[in-house]
C-alpha cells in the first residue's frame, strides 16, 4: 500500500458545493422545505443552526462552534451511517438548517436524495471529503474514511470555520477551529507515539470492512483483506471470500481481525474460526464514537482507543 507523506494542509478554505440525487424523500423534504420558508440571508448573532450528518462529524463542529451555534446530529450513535434513512424531524431539521455539515463521497449512501433536495431548495451543505484529499477505494470508487486521520480533520475545521464565516462573520469562527485543530495535530503525534509499539512485520490489518485506508496510510500499516468488500456495509461477503480471506490471514500470519462497533462481529468470528491460525477478534470505533462521557465519546477520544487497541492486539 503506497504510504501517504505527512504533508501538510496549510490554510484551507472551502468552496461550498453542492450535492446531486434523487429519490421519493426529496419530494418529502421538498415539501418540508417549502413549509419552513427560505433560510437564506445572514443570521441574527447565536441564532445559526447546524446539521451534522453524524456523530464524529457533530462533535468537530461543536469543538469549531462553542456557544455560537446550535449543533444538532441526524445520524445517531452506533448507527450505521451507509443505510440510515432520517425520519420526518430529521428531514424538518435539515430543512431549517443554516448549514449542514456531512462527509459526502457516498458515505451517507442513503441520504444522498435528502441532501441534495436540501441544496435544490438553499440549503447551505459542506461536504468535507471531497476537500481532504481522498484516496482511492478497493471499489473503484474513492474511500469516505477521512475522519480516521486527524491531519485531514484538522484541516476539516477551517473548512467548517470557512463556512461558518460566510454565514456570520462577527464570530471569529477561525480561533476556535484553530485551537481544536492543534489538539487533533497532538493527538496524531500521540497516536504515533503509541503504535510504535507494533513491528514493521506486524503492521498488517484485516477490517470488517474498507474503513481503515486513511489511518493505515498515516501511520504506516497495510490492509491485507476486508471481510465485506468495498467501502460500504451493504455489501456480503460469499462463502468464498470468507474462504480467501482465511488463507490471507493465514499466509500473511495476521494477529488480529478488527470488527465494529457498528456492526455485528458475527462475520469476523466467522473468519477467524475459518483461519487455520490463532487471530483475535478485536472491536474498533470505525464509523460512530462511543457513548456521551465515555473514553470514546469524542473524534479525539475515539482514535486514540482504536490506536491503543491496535497496538495491544499487533504488539
């Protein structure tokens, strides 16, 4: 796997763009929209309300914000954000958003009609993948993984800052994301730090599915197999890749299958039975962070757990 260099993403501004699709929920949020009244033209100081599509994607708004906007998430937490469909307050919430906030390059698969119905009718959205830098997918397509590498999220605050500044430029949005910015650029020499732990030869990772690409790239490891293939959980595996995927971890002498908390770990366990060596089994926060107050319960708080885990079950 070609490592990524740890470049820098000096002074990153977002163009806002917009999102395509369509589907019977647009018509729904259309209908929405068109009771809720246009939500252009500058907002009234404290009175900006954000959407963030998930979790991890409100609580690096919230750290950019703080007392100056209201921040409301749609996907909720341990909910896989590649089949959630919003329900009728979620869609009354986008509808009334001044901004909305999601990662875009397919990530949120099943609301791709709902946000582009959202921009046909004004609303403000800011994709952030497309603007990290994204790198190619096993599919074909590009991987929507950004928010496992905190040097691509550091930068995603200016972006949101950005945005935040078209709206209401009396905040000075920028000090507040460069703050929380110095704390993701902490946190990935930390993150270093404690996978150093790992041998070069040990550096191998098998996921449930194609979501470590961007932590793998960073921290110098090599995703050797995927139980579901290609960067979204809709897909299934056959008896026969569950097959390949066991020699693979038997050749390449893999240590460890990392499941999700998103998903049941029923088809890792799968796997491992399957392999002709000992492999853990070991849960990453991959796609939702964890409960409120808990050690995962923030972006931050979250990597660094997968960091240690990783490193306890590679070591």
């Amino acid at each position: 796997m070609v490592l990524i260099t740890r470049k820098r993403f000096e002074g990153a501004r977002a163009s806002i763009p917009n999102i395509r699709g369509t589907g019977s929920v647009a018509v729904v949020l259309a209908a929405v929209l068109a009771g809720c009244g246009s939500t252009a033209g500058p907002a009234e100081e404290g009175s900006i309300t954000v959407v963030a599509t998930t979790a991890i994607v409100g609580d690096v708004v919230a750290n950019v914000v703080g007392d100056h906007a209201t921040v409301e998430v749609v996907i909720p937490l341990g909910a896989d954000p590649h089949d959630f469909r919003p329900s009728a307050r979620q869609l009354t919430a986008i509808a009334g958003a001044d901004l909305v906030v999601a990662i875009g390059l397919g990530m949120e698969e099943t609301m791709g009609d709902v946000l582009a119905a959202a921009a046909t009718e004004g609303t403000t959205i800011l994709e952030l993948g497309p603007q990290l830098d994204p790198i190619p997918g096993d599919d074909g397509g590009v991987d929507p993984h950004v928010w496992l590498d905190p040097e691509r999220m550091a930068v995603a605050t200016r972006l949101i800052a950005g945005a935040l500044t078209d709206l209401d430029s009396t905040v000075d949005w920028g000090a507040a994301a460069d703050t929380y910015a110095a704390q993701l650029a902490a946190l990935d020499d930390e993150i270093a730090t404690i996978l150093d732990a790992v041998p070069a030869d040990r550096r191998k990772l098998v996921t449930n599915h194609e979501s470590l690409g961007y932590f793998a790239d960073r921290y110098g490891f090599d995703v050797v197999g995927v139980i579901v293939p290609g960067g979204s959980t809709l897909a299934e595996p056959s008896s026969a890749d569950i097959a390949a995927l066991a020699e693979v971890i038997a050749n390449e002498e893999v240590l460890a299958i990392f499941a999700e908390t998103t998903e049941p770990a029923t088809l890792a366990e799968a796997v491992a039975a399957e392999a002709d060596t000992e492999v853990a089994v070991v849960e990453l926060f991959t796609e939702s962070m964890g409960e409120p107050g808990s050690a995962a319960g923030t972006l931050i708080g979250m990597l660094r757990i997968d960091a240690e885990r990783i490193a306890e079950a590679l070591s």
